[in-house]
C-alpha cells in the first residue's frame, strides 16, 4: 500500500513523528494465486484482502500511526481489495473529487468484500449517489458556522462549547455531518487559534461543558492533546470535558496506555463514539472501550440511523447489547442530518420510531437510546418518542404499554392522586374506545414537514 497522504504537509507537527521504516509499501503483499485458479472476483477479493491482512506484521497492526499512514485514499488501492467494476470505479472517482475517500486498514478488514450492501463498506466506500441525489441536502444544516463565536469554537446552548480542534479523520464517514469540511483539507487549529478558544471559554463563567471534537480530535498527538486539556482543566468553572471521536469504532489501536494514562489525570472526561452496526464490536473495540472505562472515562455511544444500514429494530438492539457487554451505554440514536451529499441515508422518522418502538419495553431501558433530531437552522436537539399517552385530562391519563394494551393512569395533583377506581382497566371509558384500539404509531406527514421547515 502506498503511503497515505494527509494534505498539508504541516500537519505532522501535531500529529506523532512517524516510526522510522514501518511504511508498508503495496508491492510488498503477496498475490493470491489468481492465475492459478479461476475463482469469481469476489473470492479473489476476499482472498486479496486476507492476503493483505496476513502481510502486516502484528507489531505494525496493533500501532495506530501504521494504520493512519497506511489508510486507503484512491480508488485504485481499494480496488486492489474490493471487486469493483469499471463502471464503479469510475464513479467512485468523481464522487471523491468532491468528497474524499479514506478508509483505515482496520475498518477495511471489517468489510465483507462479497457483499455489495455490507453495512460497514456503506459507511466507508463512495457511493454514486453522494453525487447524484443531492437536491434537497444542505452543507451546513445545523448552521454550526453561524454559532462560532471565535474560529473552531462553537457556542449554541447556554453552558457547553464545542472546540472543533482539526477537520482531519482516520477514517471519512459517507453519512458525515461535517462533509462540507473535507474540501478544505487538513487543517489543525494554531496554538494562537486554540489560545483564542481558551479565552473564551475563560470569560464566559456559564461555561461548564466543553466538548472537544473535529473531525476527530485523536488525530492529534497525545502531547498535543493533553497541552489543550489540562489547560481546559485550569479553568474552575469547567466541570466536564466530552470527546467526541470514532477512533474505538474505526481505529480502535489509538486508544493506548499513553492516550488513557493521559486522559485519568484530567477528568471527569467524557468521551463520546460513533458505533452504527453490530459488525463494529469486534475484540479490539472491546479492548479500547476497556481501556478507557479503567481509565475512569466513561463511554457513551452516539449512533446514526442509517438507511439499508441500521434502520431495523433487530438491528439497533443487536448493536445495544453488543455496546453494553464492551461497557458502552447507547446514549442517542441520531435522524440522520440534512447534510449534502448523505442524502441516501436518509430514512423517515416514522422509521425512527419504530425502531424505537421495538426497543422500548422489549429488551433492557439501558439497551435504548434517546432517539432525537438535530433541528435544521440551529435548533437543537428534540427528544422523539413513540406517543404512549393517548389521552390526557387533568385527573388521568390513557396510555399505552409497549405490547399495546390500554391503562389509566391517575395524574397526581397537589400530592393528592384522584380516587382509585376499582379496575385499572378503563372501567369508565374517558371517551369511545373504538379511537383508541392499539395499532402501530403513525407519524402524520406534517410532522416531518415541519421539522424540516
Ligand atoms: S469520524 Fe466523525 S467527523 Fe470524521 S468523518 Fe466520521 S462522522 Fe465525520
């Protein structure tokens, strides 16, 4: 494999010097005996990338620096790996003229070449349609650009700031909220930048949450990281950090001694990650989120609701029990954002809620994440629920259990529940129960209307 390149080649002053003579130079792997046996392409393939797999040395596999010079970035290194057609290849080729291509070695393992649909290669291998389906996207949905109070800092709600520290990733995510940045290309945040952020967060006592983010932060030496930290540290009235980063999913290998003996002496640290599919905990990501637990960082798991990814009930809960046995608590389920370029990713909210829906009550309340929308035009996070409040007065209301059956609930009041009444059972129906048999929540249409409105 070639070496990868990362844009500017100043970036190296605040990534890790690279280990002398570890580059893993492509002509190195061993051919699979192609020309002895007509195999299908896709047995080729997969040989190809077990092949390529077996070549590295264990030494080169567990350092995430090797991982991270050696990402695949054209398409002609990924279609030394993944059987692509002509055709596909060409496509690949203009869509990542406008939105690049990175894929780490790791994550490429982690793709079944002989499926065409694989959850893990969606999220990593250019699709034609990034380009051709974007009439409705926009860059910036969220307008996180307009709430920048200096350049990378990001202040939106009332005692949390966003310090977006670098647009460089290991791995480029197709369904990316931040997509728009890759054309950029590679830039980390000056110390001058960083001091500016730093100031900001000083004066502005309101301030208890500061959440580091990118691009994906860990791209940066632990050296560098830790000079930002343990200065957010000194500022008294920043209770919590958050990271926000995909490394435990993509490039699990980051996650070191050095990294996490850093990160206990700075806490309470957070730190946030990005598992979509169950086909992502796989024992090194087991071992990262370990790693960061005994370094008393907790981790917390914010997927995205992908389409013809993860857009099942079987599927999310498939992925919640694997994060709670790795020790990660499903914090949110994301509707995919409006983001150019993403667009088929994006599934209904009606979706959303069923899959919630066939979560809630069936498995575990530690198993289901809070499903929310990122509103466009800045608005914030809102909470989305399957509705189990049918009806609501003053004294009681009618709901709905997960399995659909129908109860009252008396509505407390001054500390004072109204009068029981003998069944439970809506003995005296608040209206006719014909409206209210248990059926499947619907989503009216306008609902999605006007949260893109
Ligand atoms: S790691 Fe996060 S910021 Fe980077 S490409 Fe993936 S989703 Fe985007």
């Amino acid at each position: 494999m070639t070496m990868l390149g990362v844009k500017k080649k100043s970036l190296f002053s605040s990534i890790e010097e690279e280990p002398p003579g570890e580059c893993f130079v492509q002509n190195e792997v061993d051919e699979p005996p192609s020309c002895e046996v007509d195999e299908p392409p896709s047995i080729l393939a997969a040989r190809k990338v077990e092949s390529f797999l077996r070549q590295v040395p264990e030494e080169s596999w567990n350092d995430w620096k090797w991982h991270f010079r050696n990402r695949i970035t054209t398409v002609e290194e990924l279609s030394k790996y993944i059987p692509l057609s002509p055709l596909e290849q060409e496509q690949i080729r203009l869509v990542a003229r406008k939105y690049p291509l990175s894929i780490t070695p790791y994550y490429l393992s982690l793709i079944d070449v002989n499926n065409p649909v694989d959850p893990i290669r969606a999220q990593s291998v250019p699709c034609f349609s990034e380009i051709t389906c974007n009439a409705t996207g926009v860059e910036d949905p969220l307008e996180e650009g307009k709430h920048s109070v200096v350049p990378g800092l990001v202040h939106r709600y009332p005692d949390r700031v966003l310090m977006v520290m670098t647009d460089l990733c290991s791995m480029l995510c197709r369904h990316c909220t931040r997509k728009r940045e890759w054309k950029n290309g590679g830039w980390v945040h000056s110390d001058i930048e960083i001091d500016r952020m730093l100031d900001y967060i000083k004066s502005h006592p309101e301030v208890r949450d500061v959440i580091i983010s990118g691009g994906d932060p860990l791209v940066l030496s632990t050296q560098c990281l830790e000079s930002v930290i343990s200065q957010i540290r000194q500022i008294p009235h920043v209770e919590i950090i958050r990271i926000g980063t995909r490394f435990p999913v993509v490039l699990p290998q980051r996650i070191d001694d050095e990294l996490c003996n850093m990160l206990s002496k700075y806490g309470p640290i957070w730190l946030n990650t990005h598992f979509n599919h169950p086909n992502e905990i796989t024992p090194e990501a087991a071992r990262a989120c370990d790693n960061l637990v005994r370094a008393g960082v907790p981790v917390n798991n914010q997927c995205v609701l992908l389409k013809g990814v993860n857009d099942t009930a079987e599927i999310q809960t498939k992925l919640c029990h694997g994060l709670l046995k790795i020790k990660v608590r499903p914090y949110y389920l994301f509707q995919c954002d409006e983001v150019e370029g993403t667009e088929h990713f994006w599934t209904s909210v009606d979706t959303g809620i069923k899959v919630i829906e066939g979560m809630r009550g069936h498995t575990s309340g530690l198993a289901v994440p809070t499903y929310v929308i990122d509103l466009p035009n800045g608005g914030g996070k809102i909470p989305v629920q399957p509705d189990y409040i049918l009806m609501k007065t003053q004294d009681e209301m009618l709901v709905r259990n997960y399995q659909g059956r129908i109860f009252t609930y008396k509505n407390a009041r001054n500390g004072k529940k109204p009068a029981a009444r003998k069944n439970k059972m809506l003995p005296q129906p608040l209206f006719p129960m014909e409206e209210f048999e248990p059926q499947p929540v619907r989503v009216k249409r306008e609902n999605r209307a006007y949260l893109r409105s």
